[in-house]
C-alpha cells in the first residue's frame, strides 16, 4: 500500500499541507501521527496518513525531527 500512495503522490499533487497530532495514552506512552492533505488532479481534496508512530515526548525539536524522517522516508521535499 506504501508503494501505492508513493506513486498517487508522485502523480497526483505537487504540494502537500501537513498536520501533525501527539497525545499521550492511558499507559504514559506518547504516539505522533502525521498527515498529508492535498488537491488532487480532479480538484478533490484528499487526505492521507503517512505515519504513526510511538515517540518519547511532545518537544517540538523531537516532533521536527520525526517530521524530517518521515518526509525523507516518504521522499517528499
């Protein structure tokens, strides 16, 4: 499936607005999500998650980090 958004990415938008989420669940364990939103060539606004991940705080430095790795990761610029 990761292959297949790469590619509908690759094909499909040439720029992306990103959100980010962090919480903290019920066992003390912090989580980060990251979502891409974009028009896509039919004018259809389109959202996608690209990661999930466990973190090991809420820090803005640590979420610019997984933020950076997950661009790289994904080769968005």
């Amino acid at each position: 499936e990761k292959a297949k958004l790469k590619i509908f990415l690759s094909k499909q938008c040439e720029r992306v607005c990103l959100t980010t989420d962090t919480w903290t669940s019920i066992q003390n364990l912090n989580y980060m999500s990251l979502t891409a939103h974009f028009i896509d060539n039919d004018w259809k606004l389109q959202k996608k998650i690209l990661n999930f991940s466990q973190t090991t705080g809420h820090s803005g430095e640590l979420i610019a980090k997984h933020v950076e790795a997950c661009l790289n990761n994904w080769e968005l610029k």
